[in-house]
C-alpha cells in the first residue's frame, strides 16, 4: 500500500467527518491550528483528534455524542478499503479513551463502543480489565 494511497483516505476520513460533524470539525481545525498543524499536511493527527473528542464526550458522560462519533466510525469502517480501515484503527480507535484514568468512565465508555471497533481495540491494546464480560 503506498503512502499516497494512506493519505488520501486519511484526508477522505476527514472529509467524511466534516460532513457529517461541521462544528465539531471548527473546534478540531482550531486545536491543529494553535499547534501548528492543518487537515490538509496532518489528516492522521485530524483523526486522533476526533478520536480525543470522542474520548472527551466520555470522560463527560456526554454518552450519546460519543455514541454518535463511535457509530459514524463504525459504518464508516463496514466495508472501508484496507486504507480507510488502517486509518480507522490506528488514528481513532488506538487512541479512543487511552487518557482515560479512570476505570468507571473506562467501562461506561467501553459499554457503548461497537464491536467492530471494539475488536480492532482488543487488537491493538488486549483484554483489559475495564472490559469485564462485555
């Protein structure tokens, strides 16, 4: 796979979430801008912070914005080319929840996460605790 392929699914991905997230897409345009990045040079660190979002509507028991995010992820991976689904995995799911400390909000926010981003999650990170029988 090259990486100009990589790229331009990346930038797809962010296109995607624009469309259907305007205004969460101002806040994360703002955030790369004050650290010196833009969607267009950094589409993979744009995803990462969708993924932060996410985590932040967790962390905020703001359960259905996260359910949103989580869901339009998860159809979004259901049939994505082997690029897409890369940049799913490695720019929003391993970074979904990883500041998270504590381990109720862990295990709320694992309750609402879709199983198929659950399993590139376990991929990635194993079975943890927070997880328990779900």
């Amino acid at each position: 796979m090259s990486d100009d392929t990589m790229l331009l699914s990346a930038l797809d991905m962010v296109a995607s979430i624009r469309r259907a997230f305007p205004g969460e897409s101002a806040l994360i345009d703002d955030r790369l801008q004050h650290h010196g990045f833009s969607a267009e040079e950094s589409p993979y660190r744009w995803v990462e912070e969708f993924s932060q979002l996410t985590t932040e509507a967790i962390e905020a028991r703001e359960y259905s914005t996260a359910q949103g995010y989580l869901q339009f992820m998860s159809r979004a991976l259901e049939g994505a080319s082997t690029p897409t689904a890369n940049c799913i995995d490695v720019y929003y799911v391993e970074a979904l929840m990883w500041s998270t400390k504590d381990d109720r909000t862990l295990r709320a926010g694992w309750g609402i996460v879709p199983v198929n981003l659950r399993n590139l999650y376990v991929e990635m990170w194993g079975e943890r605790p927070f997880m328990g029988s779900s």
